[in-house]
C-alpha cells in the first residue's frame, strides 16, 4: 500500500489502474472464500473466515491465494504424514473449523490431525464441539463423529470417557445418520472399552423395537448386530424385520439373520433368493451360505 500511495502522482489513467490492483490485493481472503463458497456443501451463511490465524506455515506457502482444489490436492498428501511440525500442526487444526472449505478438505485434515504421533489435545474437544453445532452440515457432523471415536485411541483416560460419553449421548438424542453414526462407533469401541459395551445392548434394542425408528438408525442397528453374530441378539425380532415394508431393512435384516439366526431359518431366507430385488436376492444368497457355514458339522 505504501509503494501504490507513492504512484497516486501519476497519471490519472495508471492511478486508476493502481487502485484497480491494489483493491485487488488488499482483500484476497475476501475473493478466495467466495469461490470457496461456491461449493455444494451446505449453507455458505455464518462461516468462519477462511484464512487461518496462525501463520502460513513453509509447506502450505502460498495457501492463501490457492484455488479449492489446490488446497485439496496439497492437504490431501499432507493427510499422509505423521510427524507434521508444531506450525503445521496449528495451522491446520484452525483451518479444520473453516466452513467455508469444501467438506473433503476438512475431512483429508481430520485425517492427518488424527493419524499424527504428537497429537494435539485440543483435537477431540473441537470434533465433539462439532457434533452438536448446528450452523455444521450433517455431512460434517457424522465425520466429527467418526474422527471423534478414531482420536481417542491411545488417548487420556479423562478424554476417553468423555468421547464415549458424548457418543452415548449423541446415540440417545439424535434420530439420523449422526446418531446412527455414534451407534456404529460405540460398537466398534466395545471391545476396547467396557463403557461402551455396558450401554451398546440397550441402544440396540431401543432400535429394532420401535416401528417408527428411521431406517438409517435401524439398519444401523441390524448392521452391528450382524457384524456381533451373537445367536442372543434377538432373532425373532430379526426375523420378523425380514418381511419389513422397506427394501432396505429387509435386506440388512436377511444379512443378520444369516450371522444369528437358527437351521431352522434356511427356508426363509432361501424364499428370499428369488426376489424381484436385486439387492435383496444377493443379501439373502450370502445370509444362506453364511447360515449353511454356521450350521454345518
């Protein structure tokens, strides 16, 4: 700005087209949200700037003047690292709050932030902020879920419960793919942690039980209760979900019932294998070799 006050003496015509540029290059972040904005990734309303306000660090250098897809491609590869400095480190882990980013850039920096060995405490705390913010997509809260419950392995003990605890409370209070998202993460964390197998059963069966439960949020529940193949898991229930009015249920229900149910069961889910249904016929081939596997001698 100093060396463009110098020229104002000028001709008219080159002071006009000093302002021109100089108007330019005094808001750059301004015109780079705006193409950012553009893309299909929910509201552009009440986003955070999209410059971060930790310096640009040597391997993002010029990070404020790229386009959206070379900050993909950039991030994208840095995602593969595990040892990013402390400035990189900072700078993405703000730049993980710009909603002004399209969704798969802030998810390829979910996975480097996650995936590092000196990982930042205030990684998990800012995903589980997410999860209940509305001004986020729900595409973006299902992922701060999903990074949320990947973020805690090897973690504080503290931190541990507390993500646990939040991803109960998100199974409870939310009635679509975010609280199904939590469902299936509880379940894949049972095994390690006993707080989440001590509350899975009832989430469970708080599903499959209610007619009115969503269906993201009930095919959720037969997904976790295929991939347990525990014969306890309720297969009446199962069984009867089988013959539910929407194709998809029915599917994910063969597929449990193929993984739980009993001999007995070869007869139903074969009459499945001459469905008009496509994916309802290649669900109930795979349940009947399952099922035939299980009960063999």
């Amino acid at each position: 700005m100093t060396w463009n006050i110098r020229i104002i003496s000028v001709a008219l015509s080159i002071v006009t087209s000093v302002a021109i540029v100089a108007t330019w290059t005094r808001n750059p972040s301004q015109n780079h949200t705006e193409r950012e904005s553009k893309s299909p990734t929910g509201p552009t309303t009440d986003r955070k700037r999209s410059i971060p306000s930790t310096p640009e660090p040597l391997e993002l250098a010029g990070y404020e003047a790229w386009n959206p897809s070379q900050r993909l491609q950039r991030i994208t590869k840095l995602a593969q690292r595990p040892d990013w400095s402390p400035h990189l480190h900072g700078f993405l882990l703000d730049a993980l709050s710009d909603r002004s980013l399209r969704e798969v850039t802030r998810n390829n920096i979910a996975n480097g932030l996650v995936r590092q060995h000196d990982r930042s405490a205030e990684l998990v705390p800012l995903l589980l902020a997410m999860i209940d913010d509305e001004r986020e997509s729900t595409t973006w809260r299902v992922y701060a879920v999903q990074h949320a419950a990947a973020a805690i392995t090897n973690g504080a003990a503290e931190q541990t419960r507390t993500t646990i605890d939040r991803l109960i409370d998100t199974a409870n209070t939310h009635r679509d793919a975010i609280g199904a998202t939590a469902l299936m993460h509880l379940h894949r964390l049972a095994a390690v942690y006993p707080a989440a197998a001590d509350i899975l059963d009832g989430l469970i069966e708080s599903r499959i039980d209610d007619a009115t439960c969503p269906d993201i949020e009930l095919t959720t529940a037969l997904s976790v209760i295929a991939e347990r193949g525990r014969e306890r898991d309720r297969p009446a229930t199962v069984r009867a979900l089988s013959n539910a009015s929407s194709d998809t249920v029915r599917r994910h229900a063969i597929a449990a019932l193929g993984r739980i149910g009993s001999a007995e069961d070869e007869a139903l889910i074969a009459s499945y294998t001459t469905s008009d249904n496509r994916l309802i016929t290649t669900a109930a081939d795979a349940a009947l070799a399952t099922l035939r596997r299980r009960h063999t001698p």
